[in-house]
C-alpha cells in the first residue's frame, strides 16, 4: 500500500490564496479611520485660516477696538449719573447723557480759555526775570564757592530761546487742537460711542442677556453693575479730589501773592494731574506750580506752597480719599500700583488712567467668587498666640481621659 497523498484540487488552492489575501486585507486600517483623519486635517485647516482671518481683521480694526474700549469705560462711568438725572428729574437717557456732555464741553473750553493766556503772560515774566535770576544764582555760587557757574552771554541767550519757544507754543497750541482732524476725528467717534452705550444700556443688557440661561443672567447682570459701580465710584470720587484740591490750592497761591491769571489754570493743572495720574501725577501736578510760583513771587512763597502740599497730601491720604472711595473702590495699594504700571505699559496714559477701576473689578469678582473656606488660627501650629491672644493648643481640645475608678468599700 502506498504512502503517497494526493495533490489537492486546484479550486482548494485558490480558496486558500484567498484567505490569505483576505486576513491581509484585514489588517490594514478600516475605511471610517481614512474618512475620519481626512475629516480632522480638513477641520484643522479650516479652523487655522478661520483663526488667521481674525488676527488679520483685529489687527486692521486695533484701533476701533480700542476706541470702543475707551467708549465702554467712559459709558459706564457717567451712567451713574445719567440714572441720578433719571429718577430724580424724569429725564431720558439720552437727555441726561447729553446734559453730562454740555457740562464737560464747558470745563474743556474753560481749561483751554485759561490755560493759554497764562501761558504766554508766563513766557513774558520768564524773559523779564530770568536774567536777574541767573545773577542771583552766579553770585551766590561764587560766594560760596568763588567761581560763576553761568556765563551772562549764554543765560541771555539761553533765554531768549527759551522765550521764543514757550510763547510759540502758548501761540500755537489752540491751532494744533482745533487743526487735528484724526484726532478730532477719534474724540467724536468715542463720544458717539459713549453716547450710544450709556443711553441704550438697559436695552444692550437685555438683548445680551436674552441669549443666556437664568443662572448665567445673575452672574451677568452682578458683573456688570459691579462695573458701572467701580468705574462710576472712581470717576466721581476722583472728580471731587479734584475740585476739594484745585480749589485749596487755589487759595493757598492767591495768600502768597501768585496773580490771578497764574492761580487758576495751576490750580485747575494741580487738581486734575495729581487726581487723575496715578502715583507720579502728585507729583508732577505740585512740582509745576511750586517752580511757578517760585519763578514769580519768590523762594518763600513757593516754599509756603510746598508745605501746603505736603499737608494736603496727607490730608487726602488719610482723611478724604479712603472715605470718599471706600465704598466704591476696595484696592489694594499694590494691586493699584501694579494695574497702574500695567495699562500704562499696555496702552499709554489712558491705559493707566483705566487701569485703577479694572483692576478693582478684577479684585471684586475674585473676591466674590469661587468656592471660600475658613482660615485657621495659626496655621503654623507653633503655638505662639495670635492676634487675638489665643493659641493653638487654645483652640484644640485637650484628650478625654477616663476617670480613675474609685475604690470598692471595705466588706468590714
């Protein structure tokens, strides 16, 4: 009997190239992966060039956006206002907001009125006085030190450049403001802004909030009166810092014989630089009217108004500013300052004139939301009593002992 087996019929050998091919086939990726991946790369790439559009667009619009930014802050910081004039004489939104602008337009020409002339009336009395003060100075210098420290040639000379540039400017400066037209330009088109944004604000609160749950509504409308209140509370309550020291500056520089058409714009300089630019505002706003006043009446009357400052100043530190901007504005000096150093670095002076009032509503939504725990006493668990006088060992219980057992009676 043989051992041979048969070859198998060809269609066997077929069927099992085949499978073969078949479990192949199977190993490669389904057709739902390739769909899927082409899918992501397409979103991907849709998403990417959607996203490089609007950095173009914001980057040619930075500008609007920043002046609807400015829109904003101002809107929201004359809506108190606007709402006192509102239940108090039943006006119209848009009455009110108009009224707020008469009244603003008004102090703007007033400054602009009063400022140039004392300008140039100032020019005349540096060129009139600047060589006396010059030979003043060399000869007390040379007093005490027996040599002169500037030339009679080059302080003439020195003066009459000097001279001509301030009366230049003091002639020029209302021409550069009215010729402006970009800048005139921007000043309206925030005013329209402003003005829309203040008038319409109930109905811009609701047309937004319409789209939001209930529970979105509450934090929403929280966060936005909690605006209008921070940046509202600081614009008045810089406006009243303002005219309480305007004004007792201005007293103060007509008891030292500074005239009248000096007094009022330095008072009006004094009032608003030092209120309204933060931390080196105080300075700058005293400096200027102190050199003044030193330059016109003398060293002793600017040295009077130099320890009126510093009066006033802590006057306001400790006594007017925490009472007219603690219920308004709860900042912390650092906080401020920082804020301050950062919108002045973000966006210039009105980046830092902003800053204050964002910075306060940042720190009042921190503070107001979130989940909060309570603190312990002493946390470091040495022992060492707090402020209160109380310790941790105080505060923890001391062990539960279990009471001896008292002895059984004697039998006998």
């Amino acid at each position: 009997m043989s051992d041979h087996v048969p070859d198998p019929p060809p269609t066997e050998i077929a069927r099992a190239a085949q499978a073969a091919v078949d479990d192949r086939e199977d190993t490669s990726a389904p057709a739902w992966l390739n769909r899927f991946v082409w899918t992501a790369l397409w979103k991907l790439v849709a998403v990417g060039l959607l996203v490089a559009l609007g950095v173009a667009i914001v980057i040619d619009l930075r500008h609007l956006i920043s002046l609807l930014v400015i829109s904003l802050f101002f809107a929201l910081a004359i809506i108190p206002g606007v709402e006192a004039l509102n239940r108090r004489f039943g006006m119209r939104r848009g009455a009110a907001v108009g009224i707020i602008y008469l009244a603003a337009l008004a102090f703007l020409i007033f400054m602009v009125s009063v400022m140039i002339p004392a300008i140039v009336e100032f020019a005349a009395a540096v060129s009139s006085n600047a060589a006396g003060w010059y030979e003043q100075l060399d000869e007390w210098i040379e007093a005490q030190f027996g040599s002169e420290l500037i030339d009679s040639e080059a302080a003439a000379s020195g003066t009459e450049a000097l001279l001509h540039a301030v009366q230049q400017w003091g002639d020029n400066i209302f021409g550069i403001l009215t010729s402006g037209l970009g800048l005139a330009f921007d000043v309206l088109t925030m005013a329209m802004f402003t003005f829309y944004f203040a008038a319409d604000f109930p109905r811009l609160t609701r047309s937004v909030m319409r789209r939001m749950p209930p529970a979105r509504q509450k934090v929403t409308r929280w966060v936005l009166r909690t605006s209008i209140e921070q940046t509202g509370g600081y614009f008045y309550s810089r406006l009243l810092l303002m005219i309480v020291c305007g004004g007792s500056g201005f007293v103060v520089m007509l008891i030292v014989g500074l005239p009248l058409v000096y007094a009022m714009p330095l008072a009006l300089f004094m009032g608003f630089v030092s209120v309204f630019i933060p931390f080196i505002g105080t300075y700058i706003g005293a400096a200027v009217p102190i050199l003044v006043v030193i330059a016109v009446q003398g060293l002793v009357p600017g040295l009077i108004l130099l320890g009126w400052v510093l009066v006033y100043q802590q006057i306001e530190n400790y006594l007017l500013s925490p009472r007219l901007s603690s219920k308004t504005m709860e900042l912390n000096g650092a906080v401020a300052f920082g804020g301050a150093m950062a919108g002045g670095a973000i966006a210039g002076p009105m980046g830092a004139f902003m800053a204050l009032p964002v910075a306060a509503l940042i720190t009042a939504i921190a503070k107001n939301t979130g989940r909060t725990y309570d603190v312990l006493e002493d946390a470091d668990g040495d022992g060492k009593p707090d402020a209160d006088g109380s310790s941790v060992a105080e505060t923890v219980p001391a062990p539960v002992t279990e009471p001896e057992p008292e002895p059984e009676p004697d039998a006998n």
